[in-house]
C-alpha cells in the first residue's frame, strides 16, 4: 500500500471513532429513561463490571507470562544478553500492568454507579 492510501484509511478510521464516540456518551432525557425502563439496568452493568475485570486479568495474565516466558527462553540462549532483555522485559509487564489497572479503575467506577 502506498502512502497516501494508508493516510487516507487512517484519516478515515479516525473520523468513524470520533463520530461514534458521541453517539456513545449521548444521554437521553431523564423522562425518557423512566418511560423506557432503562433505570432498571444495574444488574447488568454490574455484570459488566464482573466480566471486564475478569477478561483483563485473564487477557494480563496471559500477556505477562508469554512476555516472561519468552524472555527467559532468550536468556537461557544467550546468557550473556540477560542485561539488554531484563529491562524492556520488565517495562513490558509493566504496561500490560497498567491495562489491568485502567480495567480494574473501570470497573469501580461502574459499581460506584449502581451503589449510587
């Protein structure tokens, strides 16, 4: 692909995220909400809260012990590079990590919803 077309499908991808994402933070008035029962959807926003958490663990934990893993299979190939693996090693858990995190931050901000 040349380079204007990876511009231009960039560009694009970007348009259609910046377009949606209103339409997803759009609230309908609060009239509404009552005659459409959609006050009544605790239960499964804390639901959400329960999956999320769980499938960032799992998605974390997975990522962490590949990322370990082929770490340690470098090492044991080359000792002596265990100094140059050791460190971006470590900064990659760290950002599969901070996911987790963000993930678990999401899902207490869900469950402060339905307990307020």
């Amino acid at each position: 692909m040349n380079r204007q077309l990876k511009f231009a499908l960039s560009a694009l991808s970007f348009l259609v995220v910046i377009c949606f994402s209103a339409l997803a933070f759009a609230q309908p008035a609060a009239a509404e909400v009552k005659q459409q029962g959609l006050a009544n959807n605790y239960g499964l926003i804390a639901l959400g809260a329960g999956l999320g958490i769980g499938l960032a663990a799992l998605g974390g934990g997975i990522g962490q012990g590949r990322a370990a893993g082929s770490a340690l299979d470098g090492i044991a190939r080359n000792p002596g590079a265990a100094g140059q693996i050791r460190g971006p090693m470590i900064l990659g858990l760290a950002l599969i990590e901070s996911l987790v995190i963000y993930a678990l931050i999401i899902a207490f901000l869900l469950v402060v919803k339905v307990g307020g």
